[in-house]
C-alpha cells in the first residue's frame, strides 16, 4: 500500500489509503480522552481508536473490527502491533486491498501488480472484509459482520514481465507503445465475420441487449471521457439514448430511471471508489442490468456487476492512464456493435466497422511512428503555462482527455471545449502565449472546425491540430 504508516504511542502502526469522512467528530473525542496529535490527518484518527481498542479488546483483530464499526468513508488499512509481533491485520471498504499468497507467507497491498515479485495468487477482499494475516502464511478472512468466511484464491493472469519497463525510460512510454497489441487482443474472440459477438458480454448479454431502452454511463476521469465519445456511437449506430454522468457527482442527485436502462461502469482497475459507490446506489434504482467494462477479472466492480467485457490491456504502472483509455474506446465499440446487432443495424454497416477495427492495431503502430514529430512539437509548450484544446463531435471528448494528459504530465494549465463555444469565453484569452491544440474531424463537421481555427489565427494564436491525412 502505498501510504505512510502513523503510530499511537510505540506500540500500534496503521497505514490507510482512503478519506475518513467522520475524523473530525473522532478527534475531538480522542483529544478529550487525552491523546494528542501530531498531524492533521484522517489516518492518525484511526492510529489512535486502534490503540484505544487495542487496550480495550485484548487482541488486534477484535479491535480492528470496533473501529471499523465507527469510521465513515473509505478506507483500505493495514495493522500491526507489537503486542502480536506475528499478525498483520487488513481491512477494506472502498478501497482496493488483496492479500497476496505465497509458500508459507502472505502479504497485503491495494494492487496485485506491488506484489507480482513475490506471488501471482491473489485473495481479492470483498467490501467490509477483515483479513488477519500470521506468522507461517496463514489467512483467516473474515466478512461485515465478524463472521469467518472462505474468499478465491485467484492467479494473477498476467506475468512478471508485464510490470517490468523493458527497454523504456518510464512505463508510461512503454503502455504507449503497447496499445497496438492490447487493442488487438480486447478484439480477440470478440469479431466475427461481419458482427461483434454479443455473447462475448456474457450468457444472459443478448436478452439483456434486447431489452435496453436505454444506456446510463458513468465513470471517472478518463474512463468518463471514454464513456462520452462512446455516446455518439452508441446514439449514431445502435440508435439508442445514452447519458453519461461523473460517478462523484452521480451517486448524490436524484436520478430518473427510465424503463430498460443498461448501467454501465468503466474502470481501468475496478476499485474506483466512486465508479463502484455509484454501482451500488444504481442497485436500487430499478435498472434492467450492470455492464462493467474493466482490466482486472476479480475486482470489486466486475464481481457486483451482472455482466462484464475484460478490455485486456494488461498491467497500467503509469499514473497517467494510456492504454487503458484506448482498449475502453475499443471496448465500448463492440458494446455498440453488439447492441446495434440485436436492434437491426445494418449489416453492411456493421461490417464496414468490424473491417475497420481489424485494422485499428496497424493504424496506431502508424500513429506511434509520428513519435519524433510529436516530440518536436512538444518543445513549444515548454515555457507555455496555459493552453486550450478543442474539438468537435466525438473529438471535443478527445479535447478533453488530451488537456487532461498535458495537465497530469507536465503540470501546464490546460482546458478544452467544443470548437463551437470557442467565441463564448475562451477566445478572449487566446494570444500568442496560449498554444490551441485541435483534433479535426474528417466529418461534416470539418469546414464548421476549419472556421473556429481561422478565429484563433486572428487573434495570434498559434495552432496545433491534429487531423487525418489528407486533411486541408
């Protein structure tokens, strides 16, 4: 787990990765019991109930299970204390956590890939799961509600040389350059001749399919950006109506849900808190079903969902997320394929798109080629500190996930709009210091496009725009 251990006293260490939204209330409990803090955060909180109950309880695990029973939020946490030298007790609830199994040892991390070096078995803690961890590789889990119970012993499908850079300076150049392959195999299986296969969603896929009326997608950061280029798609090919929604914004509104709605998650590794906390406040909202699109087989998302496509990218080490974003879009293309197929898509349609997606992984080897050039544009956002995206259609979705990656990499200011509001604010602020960078479509929104640039040219602004070939 990647957080930083506190202790209460010298006796008692936690790490939690998390928000505990009730630490304040907990604090000023403590503080007037006499303990004092040292930090301003959630995680001491926690340190201190442990070592109370600790004292209170007579064993780790039985205190453990009282604070859990007091905190509010999300939390993944790992204890020890030096009163059972031999035990590590793991506890979990919106936060990712595995046990990872090995020969006669056991180990916690919110990630398989931290404990790929040592193990590829994998015990995937269901929500409000404790795990008490001992000397001699012994794992007794146990759920909510104190009660002992028995969880899979998973092996991780992918191997040691997956969360290795190879011959890359950083892994987020290594998953760029493996997307041509991760698309190919998020295909895998999943085209026939001149269709998707519906089945590959799962059994129950084509009844399901046959009854959506409509489609609710909801996701967070780039997976919601995938989700929005998904919309036209699935409205332009299956002829169905789709809302897409932030998953932290979602889960605390009212929500109207039509007759038939097909809930549909995204998440690179299944354990989005959000995405997942709105997977389960969409249990009670009367939907036909849940589609989670997903990398990781046994996460939480995938196990709560009823049905699920596995998009196949492999291990993602790179904060910045890359090829994950591109096997969604793929993913989400056979989620509209499937879906027109059981709603009368054209056939001819449908196998124009299938020919288009066989030649998707060669298409972005090519794209990979331009990497000198694109370096060489890059140099002209070194001293830049704000810059604008734009886009229209499907691409304005692709603005948005380009000005993410410039924010998330190289810390510049960045934002992005539909081409067309161009001229309702953010053309003020266009001048020779604010690049625009566009993703031109080769639609009938081109010449639309080509008008908004010109307005950028005329107040100075330099151009970056990405266009197919043949574009003039």
């Amino acid at each position: 787990m990647n957080a930083h251990p506190h202790q209460s006293g010298e006796r008692l260490a936690v790490v939690h990765n998390g928000i505990i939204e009730n630490h304040e209330a907990l604090r000023r409990e403590l503080e007037a019991e006499g303990y004092a803090f040292t930090s301003e955060t959630d995680t001491e909180v926690v340190a201190h109930l442990l070592e109370r109950e600790s004292r209170q309880a007579g064993d780790l695990l039985t205190a453990v299970q009282r604070v859990l029973a007091r905190l509010d939020g999300a939390y993944a946490l790992g204890v020890i204390h030096a009163g059972e030298p031999d035990v590590v007790i793991g506890a979990r609830k919106g936060s990712p956590l595995v046990v990872g199994v090995g020969i006669g040892e056991a180990f916690l991390g919110s990630d398989p890939l931290a404990l790929l070096q040592v193990t590829d078995r994998f015990i995937y803690l269901e929500e409000g799961d404790a795990v008490r961890l001992s000397a001699g590789g012994r794992i007794e889990v146990f759920d909510a509600e104190g009660a002992a119970v028995e969880r899979e012993v998973q092996t991780f499908e992918h191997g040691d040389g997956a969360a290795s850079k190879g011959d890359y300076r950083h892994f987020m150049l290594k998953e760029i350059h493996e997307q041509p392959a991760v698309i190919a195999a998020a295909l895998e299986g999943r085209l026939g001749d001149r269709s998707a296969l519906v089945e590959s969603f799962g059994p129950e896929a084509e009844a399901l399919f046959r009854q959506a009326r409509q489609i609710h997608i909801v996701a967070c950061g780039t997976s919601y950006h995938a989700g929005m280029v998904a919309r036209y798609w699935l409205e332009r090919y299956a002829g169905i109506p789709v809302q897409v929604e932030v998953a932290s914004e979602y889960r605390y509104r009212q929500v109207v849900v039509p007759e038939g709605t097909l809930f549909v998650t995204l998440s690179q590794s299944g354990e989005t808190a959000d995405t997942l906390a709105a997977l389960r406040f969409a249990r009670t909202g009367g939907y036909l079903a849940s589609l989670a699109i997903c990398n990781v087989p046994g996460s939480s998302l995938v196990r709560e969902s009823d049905l699920s496509l596995m998009t196949q990218a492999g291990p993602e080490i790179g904060v910045a997320s890359t090829k994950a974003f591109t096997t969604q879009l793929t993913a989400l293309m056979l989620l509209t394929l499937a879906l027109g197929r059981v709603r009368g898509l054209d056939e001819a349609v449908q196998a124009e798109v299938v020919t288009a997606l066989r030649g998707l992984p060669r298409l972005v080897e090519r794209v990979l080629e331009l990497d000198p050039a694109i370096e060489a544009l890059s140099m002209a956002f070194v001293e830049k500190h704000h810059a604008l995206f734009l886009g229209r259609g499907a691409h304005f979705p692709i603005a948005l996930e380009g000005a993410l990656k410039l924010k998330e990499i190289s810390y510049i200011h960045a934002e992005a709009y539909p081409a067309g509001e161009l001229k309702h604010g953010p053309l003020a602020l266009v001048d020779s210091d604010m690049p625009v960078i566009s993703v031109a479509p080769n639609d009938e929104l081109l010449d639309k496009l080509k008008s908004n640039l010109q307005e950028v040219r005329a107040r100075g602004g330099e151009l970056f725009v990405f266009a197919d070939e043949g574009w003039g």
